[in-house]
C-alpha cells in the first residue's frame, strides 16, 4: 500500500508535526493545559487530517511507532507549553490508540520518556476513548491500571459517541471525562443535549472526576457550561491548534 509506505518514510523524514490546542478554565479562561493533535505534512499532499491516516497505521501496526513519536515529542515540546500555561496543575494532553496499549513495552517506554524529559506523570495526560477501552478489555485494564501506578492521568475522550457503557467509570481511576463536541454544539438549541450534558457533568462531579466540554465555539455555550459547572472548555473559542513556534510567539 503506497500510503503506508508513505508513513513510513514519513517517520524517518520528520514529516509528522504536533499542534498543541489550549484547554482552559471554563470561568476565567486561563490555560490549563493543551491537547496534541498530530498531523502529517506531506510532500505532495499537504497537511493531512489524523483521521485520513491513522486509521491505516491502526491496521499495519505503525500506529505504535507514531504514538512513540506522539509521546515523545509532546514530552519535548512540554518547557514551552508549560510556560504558556496558567494553572495550578498544568498538563499536555495525547491521544492513545488500542493498538498502542498492547505493545509489550508501552508502560515502561511512558515511563522512560517522563524520566528523559523530567516530568511528573500528572502532567502528561492520556486520553482514551471508550471504544479503546472496551476493545480489549483485558489488555486496557492490566495497561491502565500500570499507567495509573506510575502516576497517570488518564481523561476519557468523545464521552458520550461510543458504546457509553458506563461500568468503566467505576472500573478505572479515570480524572476527567470529555464531552464530545457532538453534545457541546446544539446545547442551546435542544433540549435533550442540555440534560444530557448538564447530568453528565453531576456524574463526573460525583465520582471526582473534572469536565472538559470540547468544540466550545461561542461565548453563549461557554456561559451556559459555567453555570452548569463544567470545569474546562476547549474549542476555537479559545484557540485552534497551534504549531509549537506560535505558540512561543504569543509567549
Ligand atoms: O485535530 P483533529 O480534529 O484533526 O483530530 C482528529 C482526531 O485524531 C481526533 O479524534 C484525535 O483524537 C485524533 N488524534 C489526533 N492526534 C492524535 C495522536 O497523536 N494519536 C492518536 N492516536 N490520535 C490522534
Ligand atoms: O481527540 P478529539 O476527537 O477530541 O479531537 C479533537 C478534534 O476536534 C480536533 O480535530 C480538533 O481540531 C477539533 N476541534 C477542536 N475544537 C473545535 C471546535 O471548536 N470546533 C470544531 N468544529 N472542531 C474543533
Ligand atoms: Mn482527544
Ligand atoms: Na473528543
């Protein structure tokens, strides 16, 4: 397949590039953290979407060697992020695949790279979705249960989009739940996304677990999901994915 070939090649000429997008304080918007977002910037297709190539790297098994390099660079871009963060407990935010969990190494490699780059478990945050965890549930909860020994922090991603069974919020030490953008969008039009978010956020609360509400796009859903003391917010509200250089320029 030509394509995965391209990965490959793009692996080994640095055409991959992580954007960071920010992750704030819902009542004063203050950064808290950032999300990475991979993309791929490729010679003759231009800057191609995640979603148009890990799906394949899912299948041929590089996905392991991108979240490696996910890791990784999110790790190295850290001092920077860090420094355009106004938080308390300020973090960078990756996106973990199923087929990264099951490498023999995975939990070792984390630890490896957060000793390498001198950071604290909790500021590296991993965010699962709940079609990962109930894939392989066997792998998911040896593999999550060693990240959370080592310190971890995991935040379940598209809350709400998979099979939204609810027993792995009881069965994992999950700290933050996202809400799917698909929930976040029509909040102020109907009337089941209200209480769909509004109950999932008591829920959160209720098993100590914080709220990020993705996809916030206005002012209005923003002050709609204070009152309803949603926690974070990330969307073009606040800020779109940033290139590392420009975020060192806001600095
Ligand atoms: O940034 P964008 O909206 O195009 O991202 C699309 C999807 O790709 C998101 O669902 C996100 O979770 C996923 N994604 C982005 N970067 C990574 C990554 O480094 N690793 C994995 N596994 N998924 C990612
Ligand atoms: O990992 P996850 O599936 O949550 O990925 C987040 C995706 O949502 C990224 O592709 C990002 O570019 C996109 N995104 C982030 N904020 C907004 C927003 O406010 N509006 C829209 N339409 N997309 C967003
Ligand atoms: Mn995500
Ligand atoms: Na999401």
């Amino acid at each position: 397949l030509a394509l995965a070939e391209d990965i490959a090649h793009a692996l080994t000429t640095d055409q991959f590039e992580m954007h960071y997008q920010p992750i704030c304080v819902l009542q004063d918007g203050r950064v808290a953290g950032f999300e990475a977002l991979i993309r791929w910037n490729h010679p003759r297709e231009g800057m191609i979407s995640p979603l148009d190539f890990l799906w394949l790297a899912e299948q041929t098994g590089q996905i392991r060697a991108i979240g490696m390099w996910t890791l990784e660079r999110a790790c190295r871009d850290w001092p920077v992020l860090r420094q355009a963060t106004d938080h308390s407990s300020p973090f960078v935010s990756v996106n973990l695949s199923a087929n990264q969990l099951t490498g023999d190494h995975f939990v070792h490699d984390v630890k490896l790279i957060l000793e390498r780059h001198h950071m604290t478990a909790e500021e590296l945050k991993m965010e699962l979705t709940e079609t990962i965890i109930i894939g392989r549930p066997e792998i998911a909860s040896q593999v999550l249960n060693n990240l959370i020994a080592l310190g971890g922090t995991l935040a379940l991603d598209d809350f709400g989009t998979g099979y939204s069974g609810l027993d792995y919020l009881q069965r994992y030490p999950i700290a933050t739940v996202k809400i799917d953008r698909a929930f976040i969008t029509p909040l102020l039009q109907t009337a089941p996304s209200l209480e769909i978010v509004n109950k999932t956020i008591e829920l959160a609360h209720s098993l100590g677990m914080n709220v990020v509400a993705e996809g916030i796009e206005n002012e209005e859903i923003r002050q709609k999901l204070t009152q309803l003391r949603c926690d974070f917010g990330q969307g073009w509200l606040f800020g779109k994915p940033l290139a590392l250089d420009d975020i060192r320029k806001r600095l």
